[in-house]
C-alpha cells in the first residue's frame, strides 16, 4: 500500500519529534543565510513529511519515515521542470540539505504557497476547482515523461492494494462502519474493477495523490497543488480520485470534461477511489482520523455510483 525505498543506507528510524530547535539548528548549519528567520510547525495530517515554516517566504518539508527520503531528489529535479506548464502553483524547491548527525535523511527547503488545504478549509467554488483541477491533469500528462521514474500509483490498483481489500471490507464491517448491504456492494464493485481492462497507453506524468490535503485554497477557490511525493509516471486513472475524494455528483462531470477521460480512464479512476477509500479507512481509522475521514468521505461516494451503475 505504501512506497518502498530499496536504498541500503537509508537508516530505518528519524528522531521521533522533530521540533522547532532541531530545524533551527539544521537551517542555521546548512543555510546560514537563513539561520536567523522564525521556525514555526506547520500542522499537517500527513504521514509522510514533517514540515517548518521558516520566516514568511520558506517553508522546511523533513521526511518524517526513511521511504520518504527519495522524494527529495524527485522532487528537486522535476518539479522546477514540470511547474512552467502547469496552471495551478506549484511548490518550488529553492534548497537541498543531505543528511548529517542530526538528521538522517535529505530534506528540503521550498518557497512558502498562501492558502488553506481544502480538508481544513473546504474549497466553496468546486465548480472552479473541477474544472482547475482537470486542466491541471491534463498539462501534467502532456509534459514530456521521457526519463521519469514510475509513480507507486502509476500501475494497476490492484499493484497498490496488494490483495489487501477484501480484509478491509472484512475490518470495517466488524467495526461497524460499513454495514452488510455497503459490504455485499463493495465486494461486487471490487468484481467489476478487477475485470476492467488495462492501461494501454504510454506512461504520463502523473501527481498520484491529488487529496484534498494537498490542495490549496484561497477565498474558496483553487489555487495550488503541494506534496509531489508520488509524482512519476504511468496510468493517469489515479489522478481522476478528486471526482470522489473531493467533488459533488453535480461537479464530476466538469472535472471529467476538463480531464478528458474516457470511459475506460474514468471507470479505473472510479476503480481507485473505491479501493484507496476502503484500505485508507481500515488502515487508519484509528491512527490518523483525518486521512480516515477523506477515505470514507471516498468510498461512500464511490459506492453510490457503483449502486446505480
């Protein structure tokens, strides 16, 4: 379910709390230009990176699980690449620390984007959002992908799931947060998305996990997509989730037209939503109750089309 990382000599713990004072120390030692500006916690649900304002302009992003620690790299040489053609902001890294005593793994320093995730601020304008954020995929996709690394979300949603739904059907049914007939119909949905066909297209750059979490908004409105973690390349099915994760049955099909999916396309984004909705809720639900609630919020919208379909 999560990215891996074969690297040897990445260690397999990071302190436990990265705190104010480490940054502080990291930032005064690595960037003395900007030792001495504010450091301040940036609260997030993420379970990937830790991150640090630091003064008004910057922001520290600090791998908080030794996998993570690819990411940097990634995004440091793809992101300045990718943002010129994208319509919504886009982090842009301006520094890269290696790791050192302190701290074991690389980090980043990135400009500070303004706005609010669209989990703790709802976006008001999902009509703007819909079709903003189905431009955005398809500039994305009609980037070069010659030489990117595949995404961990680029392949078939079964390579994601890895046989594990069933038991998170299983789970959430027992806990009491699916009842028998939600049960019986996730289990037939899940029949239908393992019979869909297959990707045939080339690779296409794809985000891979375009949550509200990682969306930023501005009075309502769109205006920027952050964590590029699971940027790389493959089935661009994955990044059509936001029509569950995030959008209204009145504002799919916007988002839809602004994607240009088709049939085959949308049915396997459907696919995803299902699935990612049902193993993040089973798996979270009692770890992380913010990604819990997307993953519900997910496959219950899922599973309403799939009731009527």
């Amino acid at each position: 379910m999560a990215e891996t990382d074969t690297t040897p000599e990445q260690p397999d713990t990071i302190p436990a709390h990265p705190d104010t004072t480490l940054v502080r120390r990291l930032v005064s030692r690595r960037f003395p230009e900007w030792g001495g500006l504010s450091v301040r916690a940036v609260p997030s649900a993420g379970t990937d990176n830790l991150m640090f304002r630091l003064g008004d302009e910057l922001v520290v992003r600090l791998p908080r699980v030794a996998y993570a620690a690819h990411h940097v790299e990634k995004e440091q040489r793809w992101l300045p690449r990718l943002a010129p053609h994208l319509p919504l902001d886009v982090p842009v890294p301006v520094g890269r620390a290696e790791a050192d005593d302190d701290f074991p793994l690389p980090w980043s320093v990135y400009r500070w984007l303004d706005g609010d995730d669209a989990h703790t601020v709802p976006l008001t304008d999902l009509a703007h959002a819909a079709e903003a954020l189905g431009r955005f995929g398809t500039a994305l996709r009609a980037v070069d992908a010659s030489g990117g690394p595949p995404s961990f979300r680029g392949g078939p949603v079964t390579d994601w799931e890895e046989g594990h739904l069933p038991g998170a059907v299983r789970a959430l049914a027992a806990h009491g947060l699916a009842d028998a007939d939600d049960a019986d119909l996730a289990t037939e949905a899940w029949e239908r998305v393992l019979r869909l066909p297959a990707w045939d297209g080339p690779p296409v750059w794809v985000h891979g996990d375009l949550l509200p979490g990682n969306l930023l908004g501005r009075a309502g409105r769109l205006t920027a997509v952050i964590d590029f973690g699971g940027l790389g390349t493959g089935d661009p099915a994955c990044d059509l989730m936001p029509a569950w994760t995030l959008l209204t049955p009145e504002t799919r099909p916007l988002f839809r037209e602004a994607s240009r999916a088709d049939d085959a396309s949308w049915a396997r984004g459907r696919g995803w939503a299902l699935a990612w909705g049902l193993v993040t809720e089973a798996y979270y639900r009692d770890t992380n109750r913010i990604l819990a609630s997307v993953a519900r919020r997910t496959r219950v919208e899922a599973l309403k089309e799939y009731a009527v379909s």
